[in-house]
C-alpha cells in the first residue's frame, strides 16, 4: 500500500465517463442523477423497514436487507465520482482510489451474485417444506449464508484488485469508462495481460454458473412442488414469491453475463458503459421497487410507519396551535 501511495501522485487515471456536455447527454445526465437518488433512499427506506418492523424479522428479508446494502454500496462507489467528474471537469482519479474503486466493485457484484443464487434455496425450503423452514433456515445458517456470500466477494475483489494493481502501467492512462472497470483498466497495462485475463474469465464464469446453478436446481424443485399442489391458491401464492427474486435475477445476471462472458471480439466499450450504467444504478434502483410493490407485507409496514407519522406531525401542529392553559388563582 505505500508503494501505491507513492505512485498515486504522479498516476493517476483519467476516467473519461459516459457523457459529454451536449443537451442530450446533460438530460440522460440528469436522468441518472434522479435513478440514484431513488436508488438510495429506496434501499434506506427498505433497510429500515425490515429493521424496526418486527413483522419482517424473517429469513426472506434478512436476506433482502443485505441485498439492499449491497446495492447501496454498489450505487455509492461508482456515481458520486462520476457526478463530481462530470459537474467538475476534473477526470482524474488517484492510483490508490481507482484500486480501491476496482476492489470494492468486483467484491460488491460478487457477493451480490452469491446472495441472489442463496436466496433462491431459501425459497425452494419455504415453499418445498414450509414446516421445517424455521429449521433449515434457523438464525445460524442466515448468518452463514450471509457472511459467506460477503467473504466470498470480499476476498475474490481483494485477489483481483492486488494483481490488477501490481501490472505496470505507462503512456496515456486514459480509462474508457466512468468508472476503474478492471477489464478497461487493464487495457492500458504496458505488459501482456492475457494470461491474467483468461483467469479472470474462468473466475467470472465460477462466480456466475455457482450460484446461477443453484438458482435452476432450486426452482427446478420449485416448479416441481408447485405442480404437486392440489390448491390453485396455493399455486399462486407460491409463484407470487418467487416472481420477485426472479425479475431481480435476470436483470443482475443478465446484464453480467453481458459484460463478462462475451468473446472479445464483440466487446464495444460503449455496450459495456451503458450495461454497467444499467446494473450499477438502475438494478439497484428497481431491486427495492421490485420488492416492496409487489409485497403485502412490506407495503402494510410502510403503510403503518407513514400513519404514525402523519398521526405524529398532526398532533405536533395541534399541540403548537392550542394555547397554553391559563393558570388561574383562586382566592378564599
């Protein structure tokens, strides 16, 4: 680290961004400035929801308030730099900075792949034995599961960031990105990277097919139980909680699978900016969205946390409105 201290001042990357300054791109601009601000409070708003209402003190939203986190931090890494870039004028971006900046986004998308393939098995044991759920899924396995999901990200982004830090880098370091992506990062190495590359690649494709893999035998299950079901109802409800994870799957592996697993040859750095665009600012964004409209339970919360605070504010206004009771002497 204090190699990379002393290289920061006289290294530093140029991010060159998504946008210019011309009226269409200041709209779309605007247009992902508006996409984060409803990410962020989204994610905040479901954080604390699951957190202070004891009715979402399950499993499922365990697991979806980490998920908010992750995406709250995926949003916060990559966008506020990008802001003040923009607004600024100023592309640079330390040595230092652009090494934590490419750490913190492959551990983040990492752990969050993991946590989605995990969460699918935790709707296959509620829908495929609903009366040993509290078993299988007890305290100590959310905690597990959680907590390997972020160990997980956390060392394989350190592993990355290490080796994509530690290559040479000479000539223009113009990054052809809005943010330190490791593949364009890696594009301005002055050695030949392909070897690292194609470990990357074979990371990526692990990482993806672990927990997408999961994800099919869990719902292969599913489907399985949902069509023993003799109740339609039944069958509804099932399919209606597991609707959620799987819009939220496609869009996350969707995209990644975009970006990671395509030969080289069909790469186009303006394809990759704006799906990573798509899966650092709009899937965080509709995560919560996805969540929350679609669900009784989060939306009862909510309905009840905005009725105690207008019930609050009105009787804050009523009491600043009456005077105060006068006092009155009685004399014998």
């Amino acid at each position: 680290m204090e190699t990379w201290s002393n290289r920061s001042s006289t290294d530093d990357f140029v991010l060159l961004g998504i946008f210019s300054h011309s009226p269409t791109d200041l709209v779309l601009f605007s247009a992902v400035m508006v996409v984060f601000t409803v990410a962020l409070c989204g994610n905040v708003l479901l954080i604390l929801l699951i957190y202070i209402d004891p009715r979402l003190h399950t499993p499922m939203y365990f697991f979806l308030s980490q998920l908010s986190i992750m995406d709250l931090m995926l949003v916060c890494i990559n966008v506020p730099k990008m802001a003040v870039n923009f607004l600024s004028g100023r592309k640079s971006i330390s040595f230092v900075g652009c090494g934590i900046q490419t750490g913190l986004f492959v551990s983040l998308v990492g752990s969050e792949g993991l946590l989605l393939g995990l969460m699918a098995y935790d709707r296959y044991v509620a829908i495929s034995y609903p009366l040993h759920y509290p078993i299988f899924m007890s305290q100590r396995i959310c905690l597990q599961i959680v907590g390997g999901s972020w160990v997980f990200g956390i060392i394989d982004g350190l592993i990355q960031m290490v080796i994509v830090m530690t290559f040479p880098y000479c000539g223009l370091r113009d990054v052809n990105h809005f943010f330190c992506e490791m593949l364009s990062v890696l594009k301005l190495a002055c050695v030949d990277t392909s070897l690292f590359e194609n470990l990357v690649f074979a990371c990526c494709v692990f990482m993806l097919f672990l927990p997408f893999s999961i994800i099919v035998a869990s719902y292969a299950r599913i489907l399985g139980t949902v069509l023993h079901m003799c109740s339609t109802q039944a069958r509804k409800k099932a399919l209606a909680t597991c609707f959620s994870h799987l819009t939220s799957v496609s869009l996350f592996y969707g995209a990644a699978m975009f970006i990671y697993l395509r030969p080289k040859h069909y790469r186009a750095p303006s394809h990759d900016k704006m799906v990573s665009v798509f899966y650092t600012v709009l899937t965080p964004m509709l995560n919560p969205l996805i969540y929350s409209l679609r669900n009784r339970e989060v939306m009862g919360a909510l309905r009840e946390r905005l009725g105690r605070c207008r019930i609050s504010i009105q009787q804050g206004i009523l009491h600043l409105a009456l005077p105060p009771p006068s006092s009155v002497s009685l004399d014998k």
